[in-house]
C-alpha cells in the first residue's frame, strides 16, 4: 500500500469515527420511547435519571460504524470489479 492510499484509509477511517458520534447521540435521543419500553417490558436497565445509559450510545455508536465500514469495504470492492484490480 502506497503513502497515498495509507493516508486515504487514514481519512475514511477518521470521518467514519468522528461522523458516527453526532448520529448516534441524536439516534439515541429519538429512540428514548424504545429504551423506556425495553426498560419496562424487559426489564433491561436502558434509562437513568437524565436520559439513556452510556450503553444504549455506545450500542448505536458501534451499530453507526458497523453499518458504515461495510458500506466502504462494498463499494472498494464494486470498484476492485469495475476496475479490474
């Protein structure tokens, strides 16, 4: 792997972990009605004082990279085909 494609993994890597955050805050925040159900049919603690649990973020946080680092590995390999590499 060349420096330029190091520093292009680099990049996609970077915007991958720092555009999940915003996302998965304002996803966690929409889905309070589904942590308060979770909480009180399943009886999973999923609510605090002052909103969702820490793991109820990190859950949509790792989800939101999940999603977008098979979305990038599916369109390298599309390219790797079209291209022929």
């Amino acid at each position: 792997m060349t420096g330029h494609q190091k520093l292009r993994v680099f990049a996609v890597v970077l915007a991958i972990v720092t555009g999940s955050l915003p996302l998965a805050f304002i996803t966690t925040i929409i889905l309070m009605p589904f942590w308060r159900w979770l909480e009180a049919d399943l009886g999973v603690e999923s609510i605090g004082h002052s909103g969702p649990l820490d793991w109820c973020f990190w859950t949509m946080y790792g989800l939101y990279m999940l999603i977008f680092i098979l979305a990038w590995i599916d369109s390298a390999r599309k390219k790797r085909q079209v291209t022929g590499d």
